[in-house]
C-alpha cells in the first residue's frame, strides 16, 4: 500500500500542474475576451448612429417614391392621352 500511495503522489502534482496552467490559459481567454465586448455606451452610440442611417435611408426612399408615383402618373396619362387622340382621330376620319 505504500507503494502505490507514493506511486499516486507525483501523478496528483502532474495533475495539479495542468490543471493550473489550464485555469491560467482559461483566465487569459476570459480576460481577452471581456476587454473586446461592448459596454453600455458602446452600443448607446451604435443605436444613434443606425437610428441616423435609418432617417436617413427613409427620407431617401420617399424621395424616390414619390419620383416614381409621379412619373408613372405622367405615363399613364400621356399614354392614355395619346390612345383618345388616336381613337378622336379615327373617328373623324371614319
């Protein structure tokens, strides 16, 4: 029984040892990782910034829109103009 008790002892400190390096590389990870997260003022500047964007890509997209509705107002009408010209002509000339 003494053997194997001395035969366990230097295995118990070569498991203490890893064991303690992988808490130390553990530690490096969690200390490198929780300095790259954002903090509140970090994602407050973010929200101010997309909320930005967004006016500004809503008023953008209006404008066109609105260029749009009109344009094809013009179309239609030019275009249903010209057909009762055509059809006024025909029958006239009929």
């Amino acid at each position: 029984m003494i053997f194997n008790e001395l035969r366990d002892v230097p295995a118990q400190h070569d498991k203490d040892v890893l064991l303690d390096r992988r808490l130390t590389v553990l530690e490096t990870r969690f200390d490198t990782t929780l300095t790259m997260l954002p903090n509140k003022a970090d994602l407050a500047e973010l929200k101010a910034e997309l909320k930005a964007d967004i006016h500004g890509e809503s008023a953008h997209l209006s404008k066109w829109m609105a260029a749009t509705a009109i344009t094809m107002l013009i179309g239609f009408g030019l275009g249903f103009g010209g057909m009762i010209l055509t059809m006024m002509s025909r029958l006239h000339g009929a």
